[in-house]
C-alpha cells in the first residue's frame, strides 16, 4: 500500500471512528489533488467531506500521509490471510465467528447493516432464493440484446427495469437502462452519457453530493463545478445561475441529488431548469442527470412533494438497490432516454451491436432479488414502508428537539440529522454517522420506535451527564444546520 500513498489513498478502518478519520483529511502539499483517490469503508458521505475538504487552501492542510499510513497497517494487522492448506474445521471457525459479528452488527445498532446512520434496508428474508448459490448467473453485455452465455437472468432485469420505468414515467421504448452495482455505478453512466451527447460541457453539482459524481469527473476528465448549497443541503440555484451565465458558451451537464448521503436534501428541480433557461441554456444545451440513490423510488409515494419524472426536461436516474428496496448485495437501477443512448454511439442500430454498460460480467443474481423484492412487495407495500419511515423520522426529530437537542429534518426526507454526541463510545455503540459537529441518523424501516425509543432515552441519560452543571457545552450547528435549529448556548 505504501507505494500507492502518492496517487491512491486507502482510509480504510474496522470501526466506526468518524472523527478521527476527519481528523486526517488533509493532502500532502506536493500531491495534484486532482488525482488522489480515496477508497474507504466509511460512510460515503465521509467521502464526499474529504473530496470537499480537498478543496480547501493550502494553509488548512495537516499532516496526512503519516496517519493514513498507520490506517493501513492497522487493516493490515487484521487481514485473514489465505493459509492454504487449510482444514474445513478452520474456515468453518473463521466464517462462524464472522457470521455472529454480522448478526451483532445488524441487529443491534441503529444504523443497522453494517455501520453508521448507512441507508440500508435490512428488513428482508430471501432466504426462499438460497438456491441461486448453484448457480453462476451472469447477465454479460446489453440487458436488451440477447448475450451469448446461456445462465443469465435478463427477463428479470427488464421487468424490474420496466417497474421503474412506469415509476419515473417514461414509456418502454423511449428508455434504455441497466441494472448496476449499485448508485455509484449509476452517477458514473448518467454522467458518462451526457458527456458523450455534450462532449464539450461542463459538469455542475452542489457541493453536497455524493463523492461517486466527483469522482465520475475525475474518471471522465470533465471540469467539475461545485456549486454551493443551502442551510438544508440544496443546491444554491443563484450561485447555479452565477456560474452558468460564466460559462455560457459551453453546454451544461448538471447533476440533482435526489436526497443528499448527508441531510437528505433534495434539489429543487423545476427551479434548476428555469435557472438553466433564464440562462439561456435551451433544452438542446443541457443534460440533466438526477443522483436518486436513496429517495428517487420514495419520493413517487410521497404526497405533496416534488416529482421525479421524466415529464420534466431530465435524461437519466439513478437509485441503489440495496437502499430503500434492501437487497443483500449492492446493486442499483439506471435508466436513461434511448434517444441518447443512440447519440453516444452515432448508431441508430446501436441495440444491435452495442453493449453500453460499464462493466463486462454483470451481476445476473441482483436483478432477481430485486425482482423478487418488488413483487414481494409491491406498490403498496412500498408506499407503507415509506410513510412508515417518515413518521418515525419525524417522531425521533420532535423527541430530539423535546430533549433540548440541536435537530433537522427536511422535508420528504427519512435522515434525522441532529448535534453529534460527545462520547466515542455512545456513537460506536449506536453506530452513528458523524460529519464535523453533527451526527445523522437514516431511519430506514428496520429502525423500529422500539430501536428509536430506546436510543432516545439513552440519549436522554447521557446528556445529563455530558452537559451537566453547565460544564461541557453541546456543540454549536448553526452553520451545518441553520441557527433555528441550533440549540447551542449562543443560539438557544
Ligand atoms: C449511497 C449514495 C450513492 C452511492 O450509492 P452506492 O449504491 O453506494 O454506490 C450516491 N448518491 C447518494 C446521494 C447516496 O446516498
């Protein structure tokens, strides 16, 4: 790993020690920012600080590459290397052991699967699927274009990619897509695609998102403009109009989070694409891709809220599949306009030769979880679950903010983003997701009001031991999530 320290930087760590690792994020003075990467385990929107922090003037640099170094021997200490030959009895010790470490982690935390306020539905039982593990499925190439190797699974990928084509309202045979590996994946086709319909154009997304699109246009070498955000994490549509008229000759592509990792915010989409028009930009000078890993499939069973569709001037989406829907491996749906998928090839009769995937081999076992898990499911299921998610988000911010504690939640969202606590072990034991002074929590469906009850009457007990006799003070977040929300000594 060290040979790699000057290009790649892995910051990868068995718990969930957020602050220290944003304690670490600095750059050495002689790296080209642009071309550091960085790989982790964290929480992604851990990331997406880090890539933003990158960005900071030379003097709020620290010493970086010494501690990222150490990481690294740290995961090192706890590889389980290949002893070959081993004896069954062996592997069967090392798997059991792993197996009640994942039992732990998934049922006994709020964040539930593996860490933190991560956005994971873990409330599924496949166990009736058990029976793939015979097979290797493998949906290699175009999902519409019949593929040579014969296990695959690709009725099962279009009838999901169908589902979702109805839930964003865009006809069969006006959408092409895929099912990914997951949000990630997603980011980088969408923003793949609208640099091949705009080779010249610029990238624009808040600085909010999610560190999968930063990373999009340091693999597709596009320039990159971060735009600012509001208190509740959306996109600063002045500061979109300000860089826009700056760049009026080039093509935009912009980038909408559909819930960012961090607040769950949702971009304002109607006011971007007038920005775009009061600009001057006409249809025929923008792409839109929306980034809805998390609420793009939440938000079309929500009432009274913004509407991701394709009736709106957007040409691709995509959601992780492992989120809001759970599934146990991580995998995504994208879905794009074909009229682009043409474009990018110059071939009218692209279908026919063209696989305009990222990877070769595909995962050809996801889109039958996800297939089973919709019709499991269903619609009605689904809207359940979400309204479900929201009133137990929006009963965990009122006990918060009964508490006396700093909290936020945005609308149509499901993240409880609130001060972050003190206590290393407080935030271990309940796996919380930290950013700088605030801490968030993803109340996805397996988090229960039990689960909630009982972290807030911990809570409750801890804080008045932390902040007893006005010694220790909670940490002020106005300025992560506005002074109304802070409860602070300055801003109570
Ligand atoms: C999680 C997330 C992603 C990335 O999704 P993966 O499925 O983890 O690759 C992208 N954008 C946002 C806003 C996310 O929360």
């Amino acid at each position: 790993m060290v040979g790699f320290l000057d290009t790649l930087v892995f910051l990868e760590q068995d718990n969930n020690e957020s602050q220290d690792v944003d304690n670490l994020v600095s750059f050495e003075k002689d790296w080209d920012k642009n071309k550091v990467m960085l790989l982790s385990n964290q929480p992604h929107h851990l990331i997406s600080n880090i890539s933003y922090r990158a960005a900071k003037p030379k003097s709020e640099e620290r010493d970086y590459k010494t501690k990222s170094f150490e990481l690294a021997q740290v995961v090192r200490a706890t590889c389980l290397e290949i002893d070959e030959p081993s004896s069954d009895s062996y592997l069967k010790d090392v798997l059991g052991k792993y197996t009640k470490k994942w039992l732990e982690r998934t049922h006994h935390h709020l964040g539930a699967t593996h860490d933190a306020g991560y956005p994971i539905n873990s409330n599924f039982d496949y166990s009736v699927l058990g029976e793939l593990n015979r097979f290797s499925i493998n949906n290699v190439g175009d999902p519409f274009i019949e593929g040579g190797y014969g296990v695959q699974s690709r009725d099962f990928e279009i009838g999901v990619l169908d589902w979702f084509a109805d839930l964003w309202e865009i006809k069969k045979d006006e959408y092409w897509g895929y099912i990914t590996n997951g949000g990630s994946e997603g980011n980088l086709h969408g923003i793949l695609v609208g640099r091949e319909v705009f080779p010249e154009g610029i990238l624009y997304t808040s600085k909010e998102s999610h560190y999968s699109v930063f990373k999009a246009a340091f693999i597709l070498r596009m320039k990159c403009i971060q735009i600012e955000t509001l208190t509740s994490g959306e996109i600063d549509c002045n500061d979109l109009k300000k860089q826009l008229l700056q760049n009026k000759d080039k093509p935009a592509i912009l980038n909408i989070n559909i819930g960012t990792t961090v607040k769950g915010a949702i971009d304002n989409l109607d006011l971007a694409i007038q920005t775009l028009r009061d600009c001057g930009f006409s249809r025929d000078r923008f792409y839109i891709h929306c980034d809805g890993a998390l609420s793009s499939i939440m938000l079309p069973f929500q009432d009274q809220v913004p509407r991701v569709t394709f009736k709106k001037s957007i040409d691709s989406i995509s959601v992780s599949g492992h989120k809001f829907v759970g599934c146990p491996m991580p995998c995504g749906i994208q879905i794009a306009r074909i009229e682009h998928m043409k474009e990018l090839t110059n071939d009218h009769d692209y279908i026919a030769t063209r696989d305009a995937t990222i990877t070769g081999s595909r995962n050809g076992h996801t889109p039958i979880f996800l297939w089973f898990a919709l019709n499991r499911k269903g619609k009605q299921g689904i809207r359940t679950e979400v309204k479900q998610c929201l009133d137990n988000a929006e009963h965990l911010k009122e006990r918060l903010k009964a508490m006396g504690a700093s909290v936020m939640l945005n609308k149509a969202s499901i993240i409880v983003v609130f001060e972050r606590p003190p206590e290393k072990e407080f935030i271990k034991r309940w796996q919380l997701s930290c950013t700088g002074n605030i801490a968030h929590i993803c109340v996805m469906p397996h988090v229960t009001s039990d689960k909630i009850n009982e972290f807030v009457i911990e809570l409750i007990e801890k804080r008045s031991t932390w902040y007893k006799d006005g010694g220790k003070q909670p940490p002020c977040v106005a300025s992560d999530i506005g002074k109304e929300n802070c409860v602070c000594p300055l801003h109570k």
